[in-house]
C-alpha cells in the first residue's frame, strides 16, 4: 500500500472519530448553580477550573465567583495549581468554598509515582529523579521515550545507564521489564528514576543497576479532552561513507603489491582507460553512498491523537498513532518503502463499589519494514568501484546482424531501460540486481499488552489500610516475510561504446508466487504482584506509610527450554515527623533458581533518613533559603542480574576422546570434567552509600547534589590462584570480583518570569568512576594487573610512529631486516612506514606482553543543559548533551584496511618514502598486515563531545483564533534534532560503517486540542 494512501485513511480515521466526540461545551439542563472559591485566608481565588460532566467547563472571575446549571446529583472538579482539587456535588455548590493550598512539594504535580508505590516529593528519603510531561510536550515536541530522558534526568548517561553501573530496569505502568521502544511520547505523563539503593530496594534483584518507571497517561473525572499531533518533516544524513573510485583504487593496490614485492594486479593501460573514459558503464566507477542509488534526504510523518475523559465512576484514555519513516535507498522504491508503525492504546479505570476500584489496560504495536533483500548500506563497504557496472542500458546494445542478441534481448528482464549487469568473477556478488529483482521482504514486529489492576480500600478494618493485585500479560513477536525471485544478470562484451554481446549468469528470470515467512522471535510474559499498604497520619505529627509486597514474572522465549523467572517479597516502613524527619526501612527477600538449594534466598535490607532543615524554626530567618532537606541512604542489594547461565554451582561434564573396547569391536566416548562444583556460590552485591541534598532558593532555583559510591561484589568468576595449574578443569564458580562505581550528580534549574518574558534553564552534571578494585590476578608483570584501573579500560599497545628506511639494514640483494637495537615485533615481519610500539618490559620483544591501558571507554564526565525562552506566545527550547574524557576505537575496515579491502579516504594519508615526515596512515599492503592493525594508541581516539540533541520554536495561538477554529487549544512548531556537534573527532563520530547513517531531522509540527 502506498504510503500517501495510508497517510490519508488513518487521518480519515481520525477526523471520523472525531465527529463522534462532542467537542462543545455542552450545557446540561438542570439547576443553577454558584458558589465563590476563596482559599484559606478567606480571599478570593481567580481563574479557578470548573470540570463538570459531558465537556462542561467554566473558570472563577476576579472574585472567586462562578455559576454551572447542572443536575444537582452530578459531581464537578474543583481545581487549581497549586491547590487540593475538590470533588462536589452541585447541590453543595453554595456560599465560599474553601481550597486548601498544597504544601510545598506535596501538589498533584508533586505526585512520584514510583512503580508499585506512590509518594509526595517531600516524601522521598532516596535519591529519585522525576519529570512530568504535562505542558513539556507543547515546546518539547519529542517522539521516543529514550529521547527524553537523554539529558534531562539527573544521573542518566544517555538513555538508560544510571550512575555507570549498566542498563536499568524499566517499569511501564507497574509492570517490570517492559520495553521503552514502543511507547510515543504523547502517551507518556511522567518518567521517573530510582538511583540508590534505597529507592530500587523493592524491586529485588532484578533493580541492581537502578530503575527506570514510566506511567502513560489516565483519563480524569469530567475533564474531556482531545488532542492531536502531526509532524512532518524530512531526515538528512549526516555523514556518509566516503571511499575512494575506481583509478585511486587501482593505483593504490598496486602500490600495496609493490611495498609487499609483488607485480602490479592493474595493468598502466586500464588505468589509463580508466582515467580517460567517458563510459561509465564499460570502465565503472561504482559508489553505492552516491545520489544516483541513495536519496538526499527522506521524509518522515508522524500523527498521534489521545482522547481521555471520564465521569466519577468510570475514566478512560486512548492513544492512536502512526509513524513513517521512509528508505534512503532510492533504487526500486515499491521494495525499499522503510517502516510503518501503528500503536493503539486504551487505559480505562472504574469503580465497583465504594470500597474496590480496578484498572484495564491494554497495548497493541504493528511495525512493518519493507525493505528489498539487500543491504546498499553495508554492501558499499566490500563492492568495489572498479568491479563491474550494477546495470547496463539497453540503448547500448548493438544487436544489428546479430540475431541471437536480439532473441536474447527480447527474452531478457528490461528494468527502467537497463537490464542487471555482473560478471563471472562476482556473479555471487550482485546487490544491486538483487535490489531491483530479486524481490523483497517486510520484517514486522507485533506487540500486545494487557494488565489488570484491582484496589481494595479497606478502611472498614482500619483507617489508612488497602490492598492491590496487579496482572499482566505480554506478546512479542517478530518475524520476517520474504518473496525471493530468480533472476539473471549479463556480463557485456565491449566493442567501442557499443555492446556486442551478452553472457547471463544466474536465472532465469522467475517470480517467487509465495510469500515465505520465519519466526525471528517470539517472547511472552507473565507478571503478578500484590501488595497491602497502610498510609495513616496521627496527631498530625506522626506518618507512617508501610508497604508489604509479593512478586513475581515468567518470561518466555521460543527456542528455550529455561523460563526466566524472578520472584521476590518486598517490604517497606516510611516514617516522618511533622514532615521534617523522615525515616525509610526498604528490604527485599530475593529468591534464584540460578543458585544451589540453601543459597536461592537472601534479604536485601537498606536504610534512608532525611532532615529537611528548612522546616526548623532557626532556619526561617534565612531569606534566600526556601527549602533543604539533607539526606543520606545505605543497602545492600543482593541480585543475581551477572549470573548469566543456570547450574554454575553444579559440577558439568563434556565428552572427551573417544576409545574402544571388546577387541575394537566398539567404541565410547570418556567423560571429562568441565567445572567444579560449588555448593556455596552465592548472590552477587551491590553495596551502596548515596549522601545529598535537596533545596530550592530565593524562590527560583532548584538545586541538588548526591554523592555515591556502590561497590558491585561477590561477582562469579573463576579463580586461578587458588587451585594448581593441573586442576584446571575442575575448577568451580566462585564469588569473588569486585567493582566500585563512585562520583557525584549535580542538578540545577532556574526558573523566572518577568512580565511577558520567561526563562527556565535546566542543567546536570554526573560524574561517575567505575573502578576494577578486586580481581584474582596471576600476571608476570605489574602494570598487566587491572586492579585500580577502570572498568570499561582499553587495553593495547602504545605506537611511536612509523618505522623510517633508516631503521633497517639493507643486504646486498635488496632486503631489509630491523636494525638490532630495535625491539623485534611478534605480529609479523615489518617494513618501513608500519607501525612502531613501545617494548613496556624491556624484552626486546614486541607481543601481548606490552599491552597497557591506553585508555577508558566510557566518558567520567556526563551532562545535560536544556534552555526554554517564552515571551508572550512565542517559545524557544533547546537541549544539549555532552560527555568528556572518554575514548573509543577505530576499529572497522574503513579505518583498518587489510589485504584487498576496499579502500576507503583514510588511506590517503598512507606512509610512502615522500610523506615519511606527514603520513597519518600507516603503509599499504595487498597481504594480512597483522603488526599494523593491533589495538593500539594509534587507532584510539578521544570520544568527547557536546552536541545540540534538538531545538524546537513554538507558536501558541490566542484563545480567540482557537475560539473561531473550535479548538482549546492550538499551536505550530519547527523542530530540529542532531543540528549541532562539537567534537575533536566530530568526522568519526557521526560516521556510521555498514548500517543506518545518523540523521539530522527537520520537522513542521501542529498541535491542537478540543
């Protein structure tokens, strides 16, 4: 289906929906009535919203005063920022009507939902990070939830990763494990994140490395609402491949077979033709990355509408979106259409009685990506430019008193006017040709999800006490769907610029007539918590809010005998005085069938306490001081997240050689010992310390700091020391590695308006060590230890140039041989213009024994800063990402060009006797040139980098324009992503080998809602 017409049915389908839903203000017949809001002080408050049934909506005037006609028994919401709402019935609508201001920190916006648990921010004893997407989404036009939180959560790197320690658990509406992919923005209403150990305490094992919770949005009582976003726009390549023609090629290996003392492969004359021909087509210059098979920019659609209302007995949310992305791949666009992705989602909350509530949720996904049965991208790395022309045109084949060419033309598949060109050399090597004919294939992508929760207030028994049960289940899978067509390609037979005959390969031509389909993945998940929670306040000075929970998930994936199962009981006691001293005991009882019987169980306590100070009496009369609170936390969380494989405790066995018995008549394999067993292998831990605080100043600034430092211990490993050398097979698991990952997070906002001129500057900053502090070593020389040096180390060796033609001795026939003061390398025999390493231990050898650490891979330095301007209607938001002090490798065959690789702008800088004093690249070679292509300094480089993620300018429009066009609300936005990048290596970068490039996007966007 074409992709216009699927643009064209799904906004139908929108805009036929949105003739079902009454957009008006309705007025409900019924009794009149008013009523004045004042707040505590007994002064009016202006601007106040009025939610009643069916779209019914009003606001308070200067005085406070409002009037509704409505049906006495009907309910109406009280609400304003900054205020408790209020629920009344409209017969209760007389006299003033008293909201009580929110405490600081303790609104609805305040709301933390953590989960499996929900608490004020002032609440809060750990380290947690939270942003609601509530008005964001107007000037923050972001489409992926991974988007979002790169930047703007204080102690993420990128999009996942807290505080250094690995990939986070992400939690979606409650239900552990959930992938973040799926989900667009527009449905999402807060992201949160749970850093210490305290705060990820009751998610058991599987939160080690930190929480990630997402809740999508949930319809509200009498508040009906409908919005719709569109986004169109295109997408642009950043870099491409660039490597070198056909002539540079040509030469270039020559000269390569020359440094190894061999003949030229391309003969003075072909070059010649080469360089001097006109026919592209008899002398190729091929380029896949070129304009002539890629397109210069490709375009990009994405629509989202939500709808979302309710009354006091049932409140419901719906999500719909479509997403288009489209190929770069230019050649034959009905294959290479690039991806459709379609979401549906449906959150409905109810009531059953006065006492249980409950919850429906559910998810659908189809993603489709057509795609023609080649890689263009990652086959332009290995196709060469000189190899033979990928089609060729009809109008030049002479068949003029050739009869035979002409039945072979006649007979021939013609695409566009060309037909498939190849050769006998690469007739296994035609990507193109498999582009055009030889069909295509769709991989798609379904996910479904449903989860049911059931709330139980249980006051009856004792004031504060409810239960919850939570059910989920979840369907992913993946499969691809092929037609794979036969087809046949022609090498030409040249006369001139004329082709005088053909000679097919392959073929022939043959239409696949079904449609193959193979299952690529297929998981499902099973999930179920329940827990009872007891919330109560006495005195007005003593709260204590505890939480008992039981856990447990079964994921499933095909091809695998092994359930993952996790399942723990989890246990929390938060206690506070006159919210000032708050006290949270976390534990989690973790149980592992990955662990031997004796050991599956274990208790995975931690600690909060915070002061906030700003709540003495001695502090009030510090002006500028708003609000602090200091806090500190400690735990242990035991886990079993790097134990990647069952029965490591048990002792395994494996065939070994074979030999026979009964005279040789039979044979028999012996059974050898593979792993030791260990009764005693154990729970790996984290052990965590988090100190910080909290305040808010001078009414405008947010400031925060934690410093941490988790130690990850008792990692499994085996261990060489402790056995003889012989023992080497029986050897067990043991629990003994030991990381520590420690640093500090800074985050600070600002926020200030002046009359029509508002800013709000957002910055955070994380600085994470991640440090080897325990490891079994046996290593001859001491710098090979790894104790004390970073996790993510590169190893290698440390270059000292290129070697020079005065580093050799020349015999008598001509060969050179390395002059005897130079250390001798071990990777292979050298030459002048390889590269030259450093000998570490003064063997005069140069081998694995000289590796060091050259560098670190991840960056100790993370921060985000973001920037959002408004004057009047007009708003500017920016967000920027940078990381210091990071390296990274070189490490494909663009950079490291072996053998008869294809050669890419790189090698330009090669070493030859002329550039011996300016070359960057070491000497070409037609062989495996192992010395120069060793992990070193010299392919290493530094991977710091600040960046403008995205810009986005935002018009909202008045309330009388929006009034004329039917709508609440109505604004346009321009928007960009990837526009900026500083980087000393900002080239290697942004280059992507073999894959899907990195793109800078430009979309117009229009938001609006009824």
């Amino acid at each position: 289906m074409k992709i216009n017409k699927l643009y064209r049915l799904f906004t139908l389908f929108c805009l036929t929906l949105f003739c079902f839903c009454d957009f008006a203000i309705a007025q409900t017949t019924g009794s009149s009535a008013n009523a004045t809001v004042v707040d505590e002080q007994g002064n009016p408050i202006r601007n106040v919203n009025i939610f009643g049934p069916n779209g019914v909506q009003t606001i308070t005037d200067d005085n406070g005063n409002f009037e509704v006609d409505l049906p006495y028994e009907q309910s109406v919401v009280i609400q304003k920022e900054g205020f408790e709402s209020e629920l009344l019935k409209v017969i209760d609508l007389t006299g003033k009507i008293v909201l009580e201001k929110s405490p600081f920190l303790a609104s609805e916006d305040d709301e933390i939902k953590m989960g499996v648990t929900t608490k004020d921010r002032r609440d809060i004893v750990g380290s947690v990070a939270s942003i609601n997407t509530k008005d964001r989404v107007v000037y923050d036009n972001t489409q992926w939830v991974r988007d979002y939180i790169n930047g703007l959560m204080l102690g993420v790197k990128g999009s996942a990763n807290v505080r250094g320690l690995g990939n986070a658990l992400f939690v979606i509406d409650g239900v552990i494990g959930r992938n973040p992919n799926i989900l667009n923005m527009q449905e999402v209403e807060q992201i949160t994140v749970l850093k210490d150990a305290n705060s990820v305490a009751l998610y058991g094992s599987q939160g080690r490395n930190g929480v990630i919770i997402i809740n999508t949005k949930r319809g509200k009582i009498n508040q009906k609402q409908v919005n719709v976003n569109v986004l169109s726009g295109v997408r642009m390549p950043i870099s491409l491949p660039n490597y070198l023609g056909s002539v540079d090629y040509m030469e270039l290996y020559n000269e390569a077979r020359r440094n190894d003392g061999l003949t030229d492969f391309y003969a003075p004359t072909l070059i010649e033709e080469f360089k001097n021909s006109t026919n592209k087509y008899r002398y190729p210059d091929t380029d896949f990355y070129s304009d002539e098979y890629l397109r210069p920019f490709v375009n990009t659609a994405n629509i989202v509408a939500d709808f979302s209302g309710g009354d006091e007995k049932t409140q419901y949310y719906v999500n719909m979106g479509w997403n288009h992305d489209q190929s770069l791949v230019k050649i034959n666009p009905d294959a290479n259409v690039g991806t459709n992705r379609f979401n549906v989602r449906g959150n409905i909350d109810f009531k059953i009685n006065d006492w249980i509530t409950s919850s429906l949720d559910g998810v659908a996904i189809l993603s489709n990506t057509k795609s023609a049965l080649s890689n263009l991208l990652n086959s332009g790395t290995s196709f060469k430019p000189n190899s033979y022309a990928p089609l060729l045109p009809v109008s030049m084949i002479d068949a003029t008193g050739n009869p035979a060419l002409a039945a072979q033309l006649k007979g021939a598949g013609i695409f566009d006017g060309m037909l498939l060109g190849g050769s006998q050399q690469f007739q296994n090597n035609t990507p193109i040709a498999n582009i055009i004919g030889g069909g295509y294939q769709k991989s798609v992508f379904r996910s479904t999800q449903f989860n049911n929760s059931v709330n139980f207030d249980l006051d009856m028994i004792t004031e504060g006490l409810s239960a919850k049960t939570y059910l989920s289940f979840d369907f992913y899978d993946a499969y691809n769907i092929s037609v794979r067509n036969d087809y046949a390609v022609y090498e030409p037979t040249w006369q001139d610029d004329k082709i005088i005959g053909l000679t097919p390969f392959g073929g022939p031509d043959k239409k696949d007539l079904t449609e193959n389909i193979s299952t690529n993945d297929f998981v499902s998940r099973l999930g179920f918590y329940g827990l009872v929670n007891y919330k109560r306040t006495f005195n007005k000075k003593h709260s204590f809010n505890s939480t008992f929970l039981g856990y447990f998930n079964s994921q499933k994936e095909n091809n695998t005998i092994q359930s993952d199962i996790n399942s723990h009981l989890g246990f929390q006691l938060a206690y506070d005085y006159k919210k000032k001293m708050f006290v949270d005991f976390s534990a989690a009882y973790v149980n592992s069938i990955k662990l031997p019987d004796g050991n599956r169980t274990a208790l995975s306590p931690t600690l909060g306490l915070a002061y906030a100070l700003s709540e003495e009496q001695f502090f009030k009369n510090i002006d500028f001081v708003d609000y602090l609170k200091i806090k500190a936390s400690a735990g242990i969380i035991n886990s079993d997240l790097g134990i990647d494989s069952y029965y490591l405790y048990g002792e395994n066995f494996s065939d070994g050689s074979a030999f026979n018995w009964a005279d040789g008549q039979s044979t028999n394999r012996r059974q050898n010992v593979s792993q030791g067993a260990n009764p005693n292998l154990g729970y790996e831990q984290r052990v965590d310390l988090n100190v910080g605080f909290e305040s808010y100043l001078m009414k405008s600034i947010w400031l925060e700091f934690n410093y941490f430092k988790s130690d990850l211990d008792k990692q499994v490993t085996f261990l060489n020391s402790k056995y003889p050398s012989f023992y080497n097979t029986f050897k067990p698991y043991d629990n003994y590695n030991k990381n520590t990952y420690s640093g500090f997070e800074l985050g600070l906002n600002y926020n200030k308006n002046i009359n029509d001129f508002s800013v709000n500057l957002g910055a955070n900053i994380l600085y994470n060590k991640a440090e080897i502090t325990k490891r079994d070593e046996i290593n001859e020389y001491a710098y090979q230890n790894r104790v004390g040096t970073a996790t993510t180390a590169i190893v290698g060796l440390v270059d000292q140039g290129f070697y020079s033609e005065n580093d050799f001795d020349v015999a008598g026939n001509g060969d050179l041989s390395l002059k005897s003061n130079f250390p001798v390398p071990a990777f292979g025999s050298v030459q002048p213009g390889d590269i030259k390493y450093k000998d570490q231990n003064g063997d005069n050898i140069i081998d694995n024994n000289d590796r060091v650490v050259i560098g670190m891979g991840n960056s100790p330095w993370s921060y985000g800063l973001n920037l959002n301007l408004k004057y009047k209607r007009l708003n500017l938001f920016v967000l920027g990402t940078g990381q210091i002090g990071g390296e990274a490798m070189k490490s494909n065959n663009y950079y490291k060009v072996n053998g008869n690789d294809k050669y890419s702008e790189v090698v330009l800088g090669r070493w030859t006797p002329q550039t011996a004093n300016t070359a960057t690249y070491p000497r070409l070679s037609s062989g495996s040139n192992q010395n120069n292509f060793q992990n070193s300094t010299f392919w290493m480089y530094d991977n710091s980098f600040f960046k403008i993620n995205r810009a986005q300018l935002t018009y909202e429009f008045n309330e009388k324009v929006c009034s004329d066009l039917g709508m609440k609300d109505f604004s346009i936005n321009v928007s960009g992503t990837n526009l900026f990048e500083i980087a000393e290596n900002r080239d290697v970068r942004q280059l992507s080998i073999g894959g899907s490039p990195l793109y800078r996007t430009f979309t117009l966007g229009l938001r609006t809602s009824f």
